[in-house]
C-alpha cells in the first residue's frame, strides 16, 4: 500500500504529464505483479462502484476509535476532512496494514457488507 | 511567537532562564532591566519563591514554579516533550495546579520522533541537490530555524540564513552555545553558488524578489499544523513537514500525568476539549484564558499561534 500511496502522492504533485508518466514507470518496476493491474485501473480513474457511504464510515470510526464521540466530533471540524482524520487516529506503525498489498486490500473490501466492521476494525486495532 | 509579543509590549523588567537572556536583550528595542536565574534556583519575592524550569521549546524556555506556604502551581507556558537536541529538554515539575498551554490538543496531532523528519528533510534537500536546484526552508528566526539547523546533515551542503534568522544565530554563538555553522546570505552572492544548498528564511520574506532570485528552487515549511492536508497545500510551499515546538495529544497529556497535580488548568489552543477530555478520565479540569487570549477576542483576529 504505502507504493500505491506515494504513486498516488507524488503524482498529484507532479507539474508535467511527462513527470506523471515517470513516476507510474517507477511504480511499475516496484510493484507486485499482482498490483499493477489494480493500480492501473485506479489511476486512469475506473472506480468500482461506491458500497459504503461517508455516513457508515463515520459511524464505524466511532465504534471503533477508543475515543468520546465529542473529541472525534472536534477532530472532524478542525481536520474537515474524514478520510484525513482516520488516517490521522491510526497507528503509523502498523506494518500488517503498511504492507498490505493494494490486491489484499481490494479483496478485503470486497468481502465487507454495510453492517460488517473488519475493515475499520483492521485499520484501529492497534491504534491509540 | 508569544515572546515576540510580550517583547513588543515592552515592560520595564524581565525575570528569565539564564540562556534566555542574550536573545531577549537583542530582540528588545529599549534598554530594559534583564534579571536572569538558573534552571531550579529560587528567587523569593514577597515570600514567594520563583524557578525556571526547562520547557523544551526553544533554547531558554521556561516554566514556571510559584511555591508560597508548601502551595506550589507550575504555568508551562509554550512546552514540547520530544528533547529536540538543542533545546534545554523538558523536565516535568510535580505541584498542585498545573496550568498547561494546548495548542495541539486533540488526537489527531501524533507527532513521529524528529529523526525520521529530518531523514525526510534530508532526503529532500538531496534529491533537489541531484536535481540542480535550491532547497529553501521557511522557518522562524528563533527556535524552529536553530533547530533544524542543528538537525540536518550538514555533510549534504552548506545551510545559507537571510538576516533576521542569522543575527539570532550569531547572538546564540556569542553565548557559548555549540550552534552548527551557517552562512549569511548576502544579496551579493550568486546563483550558482548556492545551487543545491539550503537556504533558511523567515515567512516575511518568502515570495520576495530577493528569494525569487532564487531559482529554481523547491520551498519547505515545518509546523505542527502541516499535519492537516489544508494548512498543507494552502501555504503557497512545495513540500510540508510536520515539526513543532509544542507537545501533541500524547506529550500533553504525559505532561499533564507527570505533574501530579490536583488541578489542571488548560490555556492557549483547544482548551474546551482538552479540559472536557481531563475531566472525562479523572482529572479536576477548567480553562483558563492568557492575556493574550482576551486581548485577541477583543481584537476579533483570528491566528493559529505557533
């Protein structure tokens, strides 16, 4: 995950096409085999179709962080953004999830239904 | 910042750490009264006793302890946890009521340890040095630059400091403190001189014509605030690192532990949720405003002090 993430990062700030087109080269020669289809398709901007909504996000952050709902209430405000503030919560040095391949994650997404938690559960378990 | 503001205010007399002291005489524009005392030695005033004890902020910060009939509150004043290699590192004082700033305080301010910053700092200014480029870091004259001054590897190239950043410099080596060395940067020094250095400015002159001189150039800025993604892209900078000279969420509340107060006092940034977050899990717990608080709220100016 963290190839993919800094594929994603350091295009969005690259200035030219020919600097984007680099940087996914780069991605290519580093990543899994099994990855690079998934990124591909990410990055030319084919997305599956949305299964889980901000609002179960949310509601999921809250079960899980071991947290008041308050203190996540102001954390969301100051941040403004809630995909930042659960990256934010989560440990950094979860290395399960940091070396989570882009393919295990899609597989684990695929096996959540809206009620079920394992992935937010995966992503806090080790956090706070 | 809180220095530059009580020096603009400009009272008569000052009470500070012993280091402190230098850059306090330099930075006032009239001849003040400076009485200085050692980390941990009392001065009793009026049968109260007074000591500075280290902040971890920037060289020469200090607590406060005020001890009168076996009583003993501690201010902290501006604090961060993390021992940065220049700074006098904190040191946590027991006392009765602990009055603690909090300006990071919320969950989602984790700082990583300054090493893997400055590996990321490091690797920056290598990677624009490969590419034939400037490598300018914005950061304020006193505390954040000497830091990251001190912190870099000066084996990648030599750090250049526009004036106001290299006058706090020199008056910190006049003091006998081991600062690396840097080197002013003279309008007169050409471009290709400084190709693949770094160069330390103050915020005031970034995007000024002598820094645009400067190019090609990547910009930097470090703040605890570039943890959030909007302070981030919104500051007009190529690059952010999430370095401050205050305690996160963890360091806070550490400090916090560490007082063994009976009363906590929370002042200067997100004090409702601090002091509510206190309460919650066992602390006796109410904020508190500065001075410079109420002058703001008067003033209706909004900032993010750092």
């Amino acid at each position: 995950m963290k190839l993919f993430y800094n594929l994603i990062l350091n295009t969005k700030k690259a200035l030219s096409v020919e600097e984007k087109g680099m940087i996914l080269l780069q991605y290519l020669k580093m990543a899994n085999s099994k990855d690079k289809l998934f990124a591909l398709e990410l990055v030319i901007g084919k997305r599956q179709k949305r299964f889980v909504t901000n609002g179960e996000i949310k509601e999921w952050l809250f079960e899980v962080a071991n947290l008041p709902d308050w203190l996540l209430e102001k954390c969301l405000e100051v941040s403004g953004d809630l995909a930042e503030t659960i990256t934010l919560l989560a440990n950094p040095e979860n290395e399960e999830r940091e070396n989570l391949s882009l393919l295990e994650m899609g597989k684990l997404i695929e096996t959540i239904d809206t009620k079920d938690k394992i992935a937010l559960n995966f992503y806090f378990q080790k956090t706070i | 910042m809180d220095m530059q503001i009580m020096l603009a205010s400009n009272h008569g007399a000052y009470l500070c750490a012993a280091t402190a002291r230098p850059v306090i005489q330099f930075r006032l524009t009239s001849r003040a009264q400076i009485q200085t005392l050692e980390y941990g030695q009392p001065l009793n005033i009026n049968g109260v006793d007074f000591s500075f004890h280290p902040a971890g902020h920037i060289l020469g910060s200090a607590q406060v302890r005020i001890a009168y009939k076996g009583e003993i509150w501690v201010v902290s004043g501006d604090y961060k946890t993390e021992d940065d290699g220049f700074s006098e590192p904190f040191e946590p004082v027991k006392c009765h009521t602990f009055i603690t700033e909090s300006t990071f305080a919320l969950p989602i301010f984790d700082w990583q340890p300054q090493h893997l910053i400055f590996d990321e700092m490091n690797n920056w200014w290598k990677e624009n040095q490969k590419n034939g480029i400037t490598s300018v870091v914005c950061a304020y004259s006193l505390g954040k630059a000497q830091r990251i001054i001190q912190n870099l590897d000066h084996k990648i190239g030599k750090i250049y400091c526009n004036q106001a950043i290299e006058n706090t410099n020199q008056v910190i080596r006049n003091q006998g403190v081991d600062l690396k060395p840097t080197i002013a940067l003279k309008a007169d020094i050409s471009r290709g001189e400084l190709e693949g250095q770094l160069v330390m400015i103050t915020p005031n002159s970034m995007g000024t014509a002598a820094i645009r001189k400067l190019r090609p150039f990547a910009t930097a800025s470090s703040s605890g605030w570039m943890m959030l993604q909007k302070r981030n892209f919104g500051g007009g900078v190529d690059k952010g690192f999430v370095l401050s000279d205050h305690a996160d969420w963890k360091g806070l509340l550490w400090a916090v532990k560490q007082s063994e107060a009976e009363q906590i006092l929370v002042t200067h940034g997100y004090t409702d949720a601090f002091a509510k977050y206190l309460n919650e899990n066992g602390y006796n717990a109410k904020t508190i405003d500065t001075h410079f608080e109420q002058a703001k709220k008067k003033s209706s100016v909004e900032t993010n002090p750092e």
